[in-house]
C-alpha cells in the first residue's frame, strides 16, 4: 500500500469515525470545517444508466439492489478501504456501528431495508443518506456517493411533486455529508455516468454536471453499455473528447450482462472479460489501457491524492485549531475528578486557592471593589463624625446642667473637674455609634467581594454547586468573626479614649484663661490681681463648653485616624490572610463519601465532558497520523 493510499485510508477511518460519534447533521462546525476539505466522489447519473454496476465494478461485488424503476431512494455514502492481501472482506454501516456483514447478500437486503423505514414502500426519495464502509483488498481507498437516478417518468408519485423532489435533493443530501456539490466547494468529483447506446447531447448526468460544474473541472465521464451499441457504430467521438470535451478524459465501461447478473457471474470474472473485450475490440482497442472499470478506479484515486495533497496543510490547520478550541472547552468544563478521597482533597483545595487568589485581588486592586473599603474610612466615617450633636450636647443649657449636678449639694471651690469628666465622658461616647458603623460597612463590603469572587471563579466552581456553597457559607462565617472582633477593638479605642484624659490639655486651661483676660497693671508694670470671675455667669459656662468641645476635637482626629487601622487589622487583613482557614481545618477531617457530596457534579456537565473528550482524542489521533506520513512536511 503506498504512502498516499495510506493517507486516503486515513480520511476515511476519520470520517467513519465522525460518523460513529454522531457528528455528521451539522452539530460540530469544526468537523464540518474539515470535511469540507476533503473530495469524495458523486454518483449522478439517469435511471437505468448502469450507475449501480459502476459501483460495484469499482468494488468488485454484487451488493447493491436492483429492480425496476428507482431503486436507489436514497444517497449511498460508500467509503472504500484497502485492507492487506489475504483479510476477509466485510462491510459496516453507520446506523449500525460494530457490525460486521461478510455476506453481500445481506448488505444489499440491509439497504433495501433502510431504505424502507425512511421512504416506506413507495417510489419516494429522501436526502437522509446511507452510510456504508467496505474493506476489502481488492478495491482502492475511495469515498463515492450514489444519487438515486434521474428519471422524467412519474412512478407511483405526481411528475410535479417528484420534479420538485429532485431538484432539492441533490444539494440536500450532500450538505448533510458536509459534502457539498456547488462552485463554492470544489472539493466533490462528480462522476457522471451516462449510457453509450443514447444520444450525449440528451444525457441527463451531463446536464446536472454543467449545472454544478460549468467549467468541467470536476466532472469524470462514464461512458456504460459499449457493447450494447448498434452494430456498425462506436462512442470514439465521444471517448475522444470531440462529441462533448471535459477536462479530464472520458472512461468507456461494460457492465455485467442482465443475464450475468442472473447467473451470479463474480466480478473477477467480470473484470476479466470487461479487459477482453477493450482489448480485442477493433474500435477501442487502441484505448483498453484507459478504459473499464478498474482503470476507472485508479484514474479516480490518484486524482483524489493529487487533491488531497494540495489540502493537507489546510486539514491540519483545521485540526489543530480544533483542537486549541475542544482543550479550551475542557479547560472550560473542567477535568474529571479522580475517585480516591487524595485526589478530591487536592481539587477541593485547588478551587478554595482559586476563589481567595481572587478575592484577594479584588482586596488588593487587581479587581474591582476593594476601593469601597477606602471610601468608608476617607467619606463615610468623616461624615459620621461631623454628624455627631456635639452642639447640641456643649450648650450652654446643658453644660450648666451637666455641671451643677456634678457639684451636688457643695459647689465647686476652683474648676468643676467632675463636670468636665461627665461632660467629656458623654461627648466621647457618641462615638461608639460611627465606629460600630465602620466596622458594619467594611463588613458589607467585605460580604459583597466574597459574592464577587465566587461568581468570577464560576468557570472552577460551577461544576460543584455544594462546593461552591460551602465555600461562601464558610466565608460569611468567617467575615461574621472578624465584624466581631473588629466591634470590640473600635469599642475598646472609645472607651480608652474615656478611660484617660490627656491631663496636658487641661493644665494649660488656666493659662489661655488669663491670656484671655484684660489685667490692670501697676505703676511697677506687675499684672495686678486678676478679676474674681463669675463662676455663675452664662460666659463661664460658654467657656468650659468651648473647652470640652476643644478636646473632644482632639479626640476626634485621633478616632479618625485610629478606627482605620483597627478595622483593617481586625477585619481586612485577617480576611486577606485566613478567610477559609477553619474550612481547611474541617475539610481534613472529612472522609471520601464527605468529600465527594461536596464534587457533586452536573451529570449532564459530566456527559458534555466526555463527549468533548471524544471529540479531542479523534483529532488529536487524526493530527498524529496525518503528521507521521513521511512526505508531509
């Protein structure tokens, strides 16, 4: 077997393939992108015209059915392989895959049979096609496609109605193989079969030829029933080209004899006296090296290699950009999970790292929303905090009250210490509510960019719907503990705040009192005695709410600054660094049954799964031995 027959094998173990994992009808572009590239042959021909015994001349046996009128209703798509000398023959069909039939007899009542449950018992015919693979070492590796027959007779059907049938069937049947006849697909041989004894001009083969052929290019004249011509007349006008020229060269047949084919006559036989016949032939005898059946066959084969030679490159292109596209579509989907607890573990932890490593980034600014947590410590804590009724708690009304119930029943001697404790005390307590509000919103945030995350990590986490929902229920709960801790550490800096009061700030008090002041001074220039002051008056009162309200002040840049730091300590950090730590921790503890509820998976995800899977092992074997044969560079 040479290299290219090798090759051509190939293409046809490839479709046959195809056709096993049911991609021929259009589901996979990819495929039909494929095919597209390579030829096969067409079988177009009227009634009659000897179409079926071409094909099986070029098989070598008996296998197709025969009657009157149509009997191919439907287009046979009949792969050939060569096998080595010496192995059985059988054939296969596509519709029942692995079953071998070694008697021919069978497979010509099997198609009788498929036949019928698509058409029924009547002369209609479908585009649905037949596929049909022969193995056998006496044919070359071919793909041909027999069209029912052409015919301007209504049989048991409406002339309109069988017109109308035929004028779409052709091109249905042939885009359903991803086979198409037409300028834009160059790539199907149209082996146009007509009878001698009619007149060319007439034959109907032709005519549909030039219809989707105009230029010839792909189109091999048959010439059959030579030795049924009139005696004293011959086809030379036409074998040589001078009745009706095609591009490539016309093949004269002679078909087995109606009482041959009565008499079982085998095709070796046949073949055998087809050969005698050309070659004592006083007409053709100067051509019998390139005329029958078999010649027909090799002229058909090595035009195919020239063909496929030229398409190589583009079938690999193809294939390879198929298969970029199906391990794109399992990363996608995701690969098989393994069935021991080991491996499950692993990828439950490999899908907890990919949904922090995103997290994180979006804590980090590589993502979006990590932002909003900056603008509740430079927007929304500020505003907080200039919220405060800090006016309404300093007013004059409430300081003398404040004051006078710290004095009880003996008023104060120098500075109503105890009232400014209880007014600084009731001040900074107003605290408590923005700094729990801080925590509150960076926890919202924090809840939302965990949501986020799980959704950007849907293309791992999708397959596991249980694995995904424990993943955010065990965030929540740990964004829960960190909101906790980050209450009690803001609560603890306002009441630290409460605890101690910066004694500095109050012993300057007196000072910028008397700086205040307007002293008289003596004729030596010493200050004279301060003034007694009225520790009664509505402007001793207005003076120790401004005091308060100074430190109070003070305190307020320090919170400003110091919430921050605690609810990123407590909460932002502690998310960034061990968010899923104590999922980790009753993860190890679970055994395999445990672990695989969590990698529930889609059943119908699983089956998607494996079909890609198919689908890439067969290009990727088809890339590997279309790559080892030896002249393809």
């Amino acid at each position: 077997m040479t290299t290219m027959e090798s090759l051509i094998g190939l293409v046809n173990r490839i479709q046959m393939a195809c056709t096993a994992l049911g991609d021929y009808g259009g589901g996979d572009n990819s495929f039909s992108s494929l095919w597209d590239e390579l030829p096969s042959v067409a079988v177009v021909g009227g009634q009659s015209s000897g179409k079926s015994s071409v094909l099986e001349s070029i098989v070598g046996r008996d296998f197709l059915p025969r009657g009157s009128g149509i009997v191919t209703r439907r287009p046979l798509v009949l792969q050939l392989h060569k096998t080595e000398e010496g192995q059985q023959e059988y054939a296969e069909f596509g519709h029942l895959p692995r079953r071998r039939f070694t008697d021919f007899t069978l497979v010509r009542r099997e198609i009788q049979d498929e036949t019928d449950r698509v058409t029924g018992k009547t002369k209609q015919i479908s585009p649905v096609p037949i596929h049909l693979s022969i193995y056998s070492p006496n044919v070359v590796n071919l793909t041909l496609i027999d069209l029912p027959g052409l015919t301007k007779v209504a049989v048991g059907i409406s002339l309109r109605v069988l017109s109308k049938t035929l004028k779409t069937w052709f091109n249905l049947t042939l885009q359903s193989m991803f086979i198409i006849v037409n300028s834009s697909r160059p790539n199907c041989i149209i082996l146009a079969i007509s009878p001698a004894n009619q007149d060319i001009a007439t034959s109907d083969a032709i005519k549909l030829s030039r219809e989707v052929d105009p230029t010839g290019e792909r189109t091999f004249g048959v010439l059959t029933k030579l030795d049924l011509m009139d005696k004293g007349t011959n086809a030379l006008d036409v074998l040589e080209g001078r009745a009706y020229r095609l591009q490539h060269p016309w093949v004269g047949i002679v078909n087995r004899s109606q009482a041959d084919i009565n008499k079982n006559v085998d095709m070796i036989y046949a073949r055998r006296k087809e050969r005698e016949y050309f070659a004592s032939s006083p007409d053709y005898g100067h051509l019998a090296s390139k005329m029958g059946s078999e010649y027909l066959a090799k002229l058909l084969s090595k035009h195919l290699e020239s063909v496929i030679r030229a398409k190589i490159p583009g079938i690999i292109s193809v294939i390879n950009k198929s298969i970029d596209e199906l391990e794109s579509e399992m990363d996608h989907l995701g690969r098989p999970i393994a069935v021991d607890a080991g491996a499950q573990l692993y990828t439950i932890l490999e899908l907890c790292r990919a949904f922090d490593k995103i997290f994180k980034e979006h804590l980090d600014g590589g993502r979006p929303g990590g932002d909003r947590i900056y603008g509740v410590f430079d927007n929304q804590l500020p505003a907080a905090l200039r919220k405060l009724p800090f006016d309404r708690h300093l007013s004059i009304q409430n300081v003398r009250k404040v004051v006078s119930e710290a004095d009880g029943y003996q008023p104060h001697l120098i500075a109503p210490e105890q009232g400014y404790r209880r007014l600084i005390e009731g001040a900074l307590n107003y605290f408590r509510g923005p700094a729990e509000a801080s925590v509150d919103a960076v926890h919202f945030v924090l809840k939302e960019l965990v949501r986020n995350s799980v959704g950007e990590c849907q293309q791992e986490l999708k397959r596991f719907p249980s694995l995904q929902s424990a993943i955010a229920v065990a965030s929540y709960e740990a964004l829960e503990k960190f909101r906790d801790e980050g209450r009690k550490t803001v609560l603890r800096l306002v009441d630290m705040e409460s605890s101690y009061l910066t004694v500095d700030f109050f012993r300057k008090l007196p000072q910028e009192v008397e700086k205040g002041g307007n002293p008289a001074t003596t004729k030596g220039g010493n200050p004279a005695a301060t003034p007694a002051v009225d520790r009664y008056a509505e402007g001793h009162f207005r003076r120790i709410g401004s005091n308060v309200s100074s430190y109070v002040n003070m305190v307020t840049d320090t919170l400003r600054n110091t919430i921050p730091k605690a609810v990123v300590y407590c909460q932002v950090k502690e998310a960034k660094q061990s968010l899923l730590n104590h999922f980790y921790i009753q993860i190890g503890k679970k055994e395999g049954k445990a672990l695989a509820e969590l990698l529930d998976e889609d059943p119908a995800l699983m089956e998607k799964r494996v079909q890609c899977a198919k689908r890439l092992e067969l290009y990727k074997k088809a890339r590997d031995e279309i790559e080892s044969v030896s002249w393809v560079r």
